[in-house]
C-alpha cells in the first residue's frame, strides 16, 4: 500500500484534452530525470501521477532504491513552469497537499532572495538568489496558491 493517496501510475495519466496530455507526458520524463539526476537515487521502483495542468505545474510521486539506503524512499516531485523540486512524504499525503508544502518551501527562499541572500536551510533553485527572480518566483507562487491548490484538492474531493 502506497504511503499516500490521490495517485495513479505514470501510464493511466490524462489529460483533460489530447495536447494537455502530451504536455503532462512531457512533464512526467521532466520529473523522473530530475529525480534520477541525485546521486542518493539509485533507481525508480515506481511512478505515479498526482495532478497537474500542462505546461504550469504537475506534482508526481516516486517510489526509489535509495542509494545509501538510508535515504527517503517515497518523494513528491513538482515540475512545471518553475523550479523543480523533491518533497518527502512525511507531512504531505496528497498532491494538493506537496503542492501547498511546495509553495511554502519557495516562499522562504523568495524571502531570502529579495534581499540578494540564499541558505542551506531552504530549499535550493536553480537561480540566482536576486530580488528580480523573487519576484518572478513569488508571482508564480501567488497563482498556483489562488488557482491551482484549490482545483487539485476539489478533484481530490470528488476522488474520495
């Protein structure tokens, strides 16, 4: 039994139209090769799709062979139309829920980055830490806060 819920294997995706499914497949390759690309990722046991909409964002959850083994086994990984990202499991239990657990984390680092500064206690982008990428950054976070959280969790709902 999977530690999470709201899921579907990676092949019985779809998308609302045929061109969003293609996007969300695109999406799907973007996020296993973004998990493979960690060293501690020895292989993907298992992939499975959360919720997303094409091209802005898509939330996967990936079962692996950590390598060490002492590495978490079950992550969310959020793609899209931003910084991709791996979450553990622990707290969040559904794609709506990595999503909000996602904007939370770029948040801290959007506040870090309109003062010029980054830590390793954030989660890491793949941009430069400046006021200029917050604010690109917090706009995007802004939306799928107002627009996209609440469309996953009503069809979380609706999967009940």
């Amino acid at each position: 039994m999977l530690p999470v819920r709201f899921v579907i294997p990676i092949e019985q995706m779809q998308g609302e139209v045929p061109e969003e499914a293609e996007m969300l497949r695109s999406m799907a390759a973007e996020a296993t090769k973004f998990i493979s690309s960690f060293a501690w990722c020895g292989s993907i046991e298992a992939a499975y799709f959360g919720a997303g909409m094409g091209k802005i964002v898509a939330v996967f959850f990936f079962l692996i062979r950590p390598n060490p083994p002492c590495t978490d086994r079950a992550l969310w990984v959020v793609v899209g139309d931003l910084p991709s990202a791996y979450l553990v499991t622990e707290v969040s239990k559904t794609p709506s829920e990595a999503l909000r657990a996602y904007i939370h984390e770029m948040k801290r680092w959007v506040e870090l980055a309109k003062k010029g500064r980054s830590s390793p206690d954030v989660i890491p982008v793949n941009v430069p830490p400046t006021p200029k990428w917050a604010k690109q950054l917090g706009g995007r976070l802004k939306f799928l806060e107002q627009n996209v959280v609440p469309r996953f969790h009503e069809d979380e709902q609706i999967r009940a």
